[in-house]
C-alpha cells in the first residue's frame, strides 16, 4: 500500500513517568500538579468505562491501566500548546475580519471526527462552527449543488469546519450510486472555479484529506461493532466501506487530480496513529494563516511521514498503478 503510516501501536510504557506527581514537579508547578492530578482521574474514569464496555479484552492490572491512561494524558498534553496556538489565530481572524473554512474529508473511520475534537477543544465558541449535514432533502436535490454548503459558510472573524463537505459528490455519492454520472462530471469541473472564488474573496481553506490503511479501517470498524459506547458511529455506508476500498481508491485518485490545485491544494494526513494525525493536522491548519505566533519556539513544520502534499500523493499512487496494474490503497 502507499499509505506506509508510522506503526499505530503505542509507545512503549518504560518512558512514561510512574505517576502523575513524577510529572508535575519536574515542571515545577504545585497548582498545575493539582490539574494534572484531576484531568489523570478523569483519563482512568473514562478507560475504566471503555474496559468495561470491552468484556473479551483480557483485563488490565492496576498499574497497567494507569500507565494506560497516563499515556494517553501525556498526548493530549502534547496538543495543548498547538491548541492554544489556535486560540491565537482565532483571535487574529476575528481582528482582521477574514473567514475561515476546513475541510475534513476521508474513507470512514479515518480519525477526522476526533481531530475535529481536538482542533475546536479551547476555542471560542462564539466564533466557530462544526457542520456536519445529513443526506440532502428532496427541496435541496432541486437546489444548486452548493446552495446548502454556502448557507454555512463563516462570517467575517469565523471558522467554519466541514466534517464531510461538498467533496462528497466527488467520493460518496459517486461510490454509491447517489448522484448521476452527469451530476458527477459537472461537480467535477466547476469545484476548481468555485473554490477559486471563495479564496479570491478573502476566505482560507484548508483541504485535509485523512489517509487510513484497509487494515485499520477493519480494525476500528471491529471494534465499533464491539464497543456500545461506538456503535452508534456506524452505518449503512460504514459497512460497505471495505468491499467498495478499490471504489474509493479510484474516486480519490480523480479527486486528487482534478481539485489538488494551486489556490486550494490538498494535504494528506497519514491517520493509522491518531495522536500523530491530530498534532500534524494542527500544523497544517496553523501554516495556512499568517497571524503572529504565541510561542515562535514550538515546532511549526509538519511531520513528512505524516503530511503529505496532494500532489505527492498522486505521484505515489501513479507508480503504484505502473508497477502493479493497479492502485494499492
């Protein structure tokens, strides 16, 4: 496959500190400790819960289930400086009055909801949206195409984030035999146009396409129909999702090639390891707007394992298919 992703299990436990009074007093700080001490509790609450929901998972020590959840603490610890860079483009878009648009696209189960998540954690409510629109009503299926997207769309000093967006006349429907052939090629031809617009008129837009091996696909898709806490994340859709991978390889492969673009290009975000996904997400994201930066020591440059230029993409994907016949992934 050409989505050779960083291996998803999780690093190993020996060089996580022992307990959360280890981590806290090497940062020196007798308040944050007490912080720390809580959100640990609620990381153990809340896998204590996951556990539970699992009865064929063999059952964890004590200690390994604290080593667990510190684990998982000290990644979403690792976010928050990123986080709270995104406060401050916030707060640069609301001043300058520019509009923002992120688009998440990807195969099912490919970690963009929980990106989204984390991105929008410590943000300013007032001033973003999530928009995640179901199947279209029958007045929408007389509409333009993109009346509905529009309506969303972010006033000055907002950003609106797209979980699924107008791409999904380019990989769902398409796939699934929800949009004519027509309907299709003219998507197909006029988005370029359109997006040109939108960003010739003062809006960002970031265009991540979330990248999952076949393989972790499977895996997560298993352990949604195991976990009660995660079924409800499953659908109709979701579960054709692996006999129809060759089907989606080949309309993300035309994706690519006709709407990777130099006004609005794609990045692909390598999301077999979640933690990594979502960190470098928030650099691309942080990239694309130049406000000035809360803290210039952090590092800024996405990972190339993990972010990969749409036009790089495609190149991976046409070797592919000289050496072997076919797209892999």
């Amino acid at each position: 496959m050409i989505e050779n992703q960083p291996d998803s299990e999780t690093p190993q436990l020996e060089a996580v500190p022992d307990n959360i009074e280890q981590l806290a007093v090497a940062r020196g700080n007798r308040l944050r400790q007490a912080e720390l001490k809580l959100e640990l509790e609620q990381e153990l609450d809340a896998l204590e819960q996951e556990l539970e929901a699992e009865p064929d998972q063999a059952p964890l020590s004590l200690k390994a289930m604290k080593k667990k959840a510190l684990q998982r603490f000290l990644r979403e610890e690792e976010l928050k400086p990123f986080q709270a860079e995104l406060i401050r483009m916030q707060q640069h878009l609301e001043k300058s009055g520019n509009r923002m648009i992120i688009l998440f696209e990807g195969r099912d189960a490919a970690g963009k909801g929980g990106t989204i998540r984390r991105v929008t954690r410590y943000m300013n409510e007032k001033h973003y949206r999530v928009v995640a629109l179901g199947k279209p009503t029958e007045h929408e299926k007389t509409q333009w195409y993109f009346q509905k997207y529009i309506q969303q769309f972010p006033r000055g000093g907002e950003v609106v984030l797209f979980d699924r967006s107008w791409y999904n006349r380019a990989m769902v429907e398409p796939v699934f035999g929800f949009c004519s052939e027509r309907e299709y090629k003219n998507f197909m031809r006029g988005v370029s146009g359109f997006e040109k617009d939108l960003v010739r008129q003062g809006t960002f837009l970031v265009k991540l396409y979330f990248s999952v091996t076949k393989e972790e696909q499977e895996r997560r898709f298993d352990r949604r129909k195991s976990d009660p806490l995660r079924q409800w994340k499953l659908s109709e859709v979701d579960l054709q999702a692996q006999e129809r991978w060759d089907d989606f390889t080949n309309v993300k492969y035309e994706m690519l090639k006709k709407t990777h673009t130099t006004h609005a290009p794609w990045k692909i975000i390598r999301s077999n390891d979640k933690h990594l996904a979502r960190l470098n997400a928030m650099k691309a994201i942080l990239n694309s707007v130049p406000y000035e930066r809360l803290d210039e020591d952090l590092d800024f440059v996405p990972d190339s394992n993990i972010v990969i230029s749409g036009a790089r993409e495609l190149e991976k994907m046409e070797a592919q298919r000289l050496r072997s016949g076919k797209f892999l992934a």
